[in-house]
C-alpha cells in the first residue's frame, strides 16, 4: 500500500502554483473541471476516444491524456504525464467501477484528493452497514436467509451494479422462483445467487444526501440533493396494474439521469446530523476519515422516518445536478457554488494554509 510519506514526497516536488485537477473523463468529470476552472486551476482529462466529444463540446479541458481503457490510468507513462502536469487527482464513481481497490490503494502514485482508505469500508455492504449504523442511522432491515422473509424484500448484488439484476419479493417462496428464473434468463449466475443480500424494501421516496467534510473549514456542508431517474422502475407506474401482470415484470434500477430535490425543512435538522455523526465515525475507522465529497443514500417514509441504504465517500454523480443551481450550496456559499467547484475550492484553500499534505492521500 502506498503510504502517506510517499505522497507527501510526491506532492514535496510539485509546483503549488501550477497545479492541475485531474479525473477520467466520465461520471461527474464536467463538475470535477468545471469547478477546478472557476478556482483558476489547469484541468487534465484521462479520456477514451468515445467519449472525448464531450469534453471538448464543453470546454473545460486543458490538457487530454487518451487511453484504451480508463484502467490505463494506472500506465507508468500515464501516471508521469500526470505528475508532470502537477496533478491532484479527483476520484469518481468511475474508479470503483474500473480500477481494483488494489490497484487504487498500491499503484496509484499521483496525489488524490480523498481517502483511498476509505474505500475498502465503501465497496463491502457489510462494511458500510456497520459504519452507518456505528453512526446511529436507521438502516433497512436484513435478512440472513430468503427463508425469513415475511414482508416485502429487495434482493441486492454485491458490488455496485447500478441495479442491474435486483428482484423483490415478499415470501420464501417467491424468493426462489424469481432467483431460478432470473438464472435461468441469464440475469444472474448460481454464484449471484449465494452472495445476494436481502433487505426489507422500505417503502417512501428516495433522496440522496450530498455532503463535503472540510478538514480546513473542520465542518460538514450539506451542498445538493437530487434523486436518480431509474430505467426500468421509474417508468413501471405508466403501465397500468393489469398490464404489468401480463408482462411480467421485474422492476430494474438502472440510473440514467438525476433530479433535483428540496426537502421539507423539517426534515433537515435529520439529514444534517446524520452527515454529521457520518463523518465523525468515518474519522474512528479510517483516519483522517472523509476527505471532501460524501453521499447518503436514503428513503424517507411517509411519516418522516429516514432509513439510509448505501454510502459514497466521494463525488456522486447525482451532485451534477447542481453545477451553477444548487440551492443548498447557495445558502452556504452564494451563487454559482457546487461540489465540483468546492472540491477545487478545498484544495485552493489547502494551497494558501500550506495544508496540501493534510487532505491529499
Ligand atoms: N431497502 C430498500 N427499499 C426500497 N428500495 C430500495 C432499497 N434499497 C435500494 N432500493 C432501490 O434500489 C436502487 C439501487 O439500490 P442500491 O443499494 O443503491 O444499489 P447500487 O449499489 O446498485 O447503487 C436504489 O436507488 C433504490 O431506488
Ligand atoms: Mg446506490
């Protein structure tokens, strides 16, 4: 694993007035630039040849690193261009999803604006469950067998998969004929099977919680909220009753898009004590705990009731919805504030108070 005199030697030798904010082009890497730009900092995009349009419709690249596959980020010759150029890294979704947590922890030698640490209580739902609940949320239920379900169960694959593959169901019984067929249509493999996680599906709205724990500020800001536009499930209620009988459906959670939310303000006093006690177990398990970005996962039930179901302890791609809008980010810091930018706004602050090696691991 790399460790902490390593990076603090690597970020020794760059040039604090030159810096760049790097990430993959993907996810919220428009956030991630643009926020970097307005706090006057260069941008270095690791980019795909599909997916360059993008950053170059929306200027907010300076310098393009292309690469076959995102994991090429971890290339010697790509990992010095970054050093080079001064990089911080910003970490998104993208880089669970295509570099290994070993990877990530042991060859990853550019300065990274989050704690890599953190990551191996992220990507396990046992883990996360046990930090949230340290912290004092409220979780869904689980169950340790199909044969204890007695009331609506949501059936989750480990890792994040965007969905892709859960099944509910309400008794033992249905529990298995849905897990054969879903093996049986290729959904799922035998070995899916063995490794799903029950949970009590919680019925209410879902909003996702988008905070910033400031190691310089010493706070956590609640900057944005938003929910997802999930394909298939959020298209099941323009289907008549009688018509999804017929097709036999299965709802599927696979997230196209994000919408903005405003809570009632009742229910914020909540939501900003969870970020809160979030944050301060984040520090017990993996010091200096959250660096920057982090998102709760919620449903909130019809009187009120917060259950949390998953954490990030990074940008989420959700805060994208709040690029130049964000109401929440407006209270705190006035116009034209987000996640993006205030990630670049940390590491500017970092620069000024000679703190750079407290919040880059
Ligand atoms: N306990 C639950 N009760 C009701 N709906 C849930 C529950 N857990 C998850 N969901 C729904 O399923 C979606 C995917 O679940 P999640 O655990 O976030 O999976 P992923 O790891 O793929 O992001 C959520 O966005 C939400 O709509
Ligand atoms: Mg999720």
């Amino acid at each position: 694993m790399i460790g902490k005199d390593e990076i603090e030697s690597l970020i020794e030798r760059y040039d604090t007035n030159r810096i760049s904010i790097g990430t993959l082009g993907s996810h919220s890497a428009l956030n991630i630039f643009k926020g970097a730009k307005e706090e006057g900092f260069r941008t270095v995009c690791v980019c795909t040849r599909d997916r360059e349009i993008v950053y170059r419709r929306f200027p907010v690249v300076d310098e393009f690193i292309f690469v076959d596959r995102f994991s090429e980020i971890l290339d010697e010759k790509v990992q010095e261009r970054l050093r080079e150029l001064n990089t911080i890294l910003v970490p998104h979704g993208s880089f669970n999803a295509y570099i290994s947590m070993e990877d990530m922890l042991g060859r990853l030698y550019v300065p990274m604006f989050g704690n890599r640490r953190l990551l191996s209580w992220e990507i396990s739902r046992d883990k996360q469950r046990e930090w949230l609940l340290k912290a004092g949320l409220n979780l869904p239920r689980v169950y340790s067998s199909p044969d204890e379900i007695d009331g609506l169960a949501i059936a989750k694959l480990p890792g994040a998969r965007g969905g892709m593959g859960y099944f509910l169901a309400d008794s033992p019984k249905s529990f298995y004929e849905k897990a054969e067929k879903m093996v049986r249509n290729g959904y799922l493999s035998r070995e899916d099977i063995k490794n799903i996680q029950l949970q009590e599906y919680v019925l209410g709205v879902t909003a996702y919680f988008q905070y910033f724990r400031s190691i310089i500020k010493n706070e956590v800001e609640l900057l944005g909220m938003d929910r997802r536009y999930e394909s298939a499930v959020d298209a099941l209620g323009r289907i008549p009753a009688r018509d999804q009988i017929h097709i036999d459906l299965n709802p599927t959670y696979t997230v196209v898009g994000n919408i903005p939310i405003t809570l009632r303000e009742s229910i914020l006093p909540e939501v900003l004590r969870m970020g809160d006690r979030v944050a301060k177990i984040a520090e017990e398990i993996a010091p200096p705990g959250i660096i920057g970005p982090f998102c709760l996962e919620a449903i909130i039930t019809d009187t009120g009731r917060i259950y949390a179901f998953e954490i990030s302890a990074r940008i989420v791609a959700g805060s994208n919805v709040g690029i130049g809008t964000s109401p929440y980010a407006y209270l705190k810091y006035g116009a034209g504030m987000y996640m993006g930018r205030r990630i670049a706004l940390e590491v500017k602050l970092g620069i000024e108070k000679g703190m750079l090696g407290k919040i880059l691991y």
